[in-house]
C-alpha cells in the first residue's frame, strides 16, 4: 500500500449527508490515486468536532456540502472560521447540486472557500483540486506558530 504522503491530495475531508454521494466519492477517490486518506462524515458537526480535536489527522482540503440537515455548509463555515479563524482553516471546496447563484455568491463570501463545484465530484475535479492543495501548500506551510494558535483556541 502507497504511503498517505504519496498523493497529491493526503488527507481529504468530505462533508455531505447523502450516503449514496458519499460511497460513489468514496470509489472515485480510491480509484484515482490522488487522495492517500478520505475522512467521511454525513453530519457537518461530527467534523467541526474532529478539526477541533488536536490529536485528529488534520485535512488539506475539505469538500462540502451546503444542503444539509442538522448543520448546512454555511452553517459550517461560521462554526469553523469563528473558532479557527479564516487563516487556520485548511482549502475548502463547496460540492453542491445547488444551482442558485446566490449560494455560490455567498460561498465565495468566505475566505477559506476556493471553489465551488457542481455535484457529481469527478477524476477531473480531483484533478484540479489537487493541483490547487498543492499550490496552497507551498504558499501557506504549517508551521509551529499556526500550531500553537491551533491548540490555544481548542483549549479555550
């Protein structure tokens, strides 16, 4: 088995209550080569509660959902930029059947979000998220200032 640092895309956090998504994305992911570790969650709150959770691998790109019961993806992203700020959030991409443009408006109202993508996701779509993680990973590196700031909010 490949090491999880082997891929362009190491860890790839996907947020979206639909199961039936979740195993097709789950396939794609496997089968493309690009992503060495897949963290799943149907329920937005359970990954607000994994990125707050120091000892947890941590994502280099989050793809979310925004319709979505219990919290939506914007509901997400207040949660997550308020207690990490915009700078201690890793890349975020909305996946979304939504074709209202004021949905893509108001994503794109977020800092943190660096796309917004029409579901299904595809080879194609991995493909170009993998070049833009990779971009952002030589423009931003985590180093141990943004650590410290990390663990000072979750122990707040």
């Amino acid at each position: 088995m490949t090491h999880p640092d082997a891929y362009p895309i190491q860890n790839l956090m996907l947020i979206d209550d639909n199961s039936f998504d979740q195993m097709i994305y789950q396939r794609i992911s496997q089968k493309s080569g690009m992503v060495g570790n897949l963290m799943q969650f149907t329920d937005a709150t359970k990954a607000l509660e994994h990125l707050a959770d120091t000892g947890k691998v941590r994502p280099d790109l989050i793809l979310l959902d925004i319709n979505m019961p219990i919290m939506d993806g914007f509901e997400f992203l207040e949660a997550v930029t308020e207690k990490f700020g915009a700078d201690m959030c890793p890349i975020v991409v909305m996946l979304t059947t939504s074709l209202n443009p004021k949905d893509e408006l108001r994503a794109k109202g977020f800092s943190v979000v660096e796309d917004f993508l029409n579901k299904p996701l595809t080879k194609a779509h991995l493909e170009k998220l993998s070049e833009l993680v990779n971009g952002h990973k030589k423009q931003v590196p985590f180093n141990d200032t943004a650590k410290a700031q990390t663990e000072q909010v979750v122990s707040k």
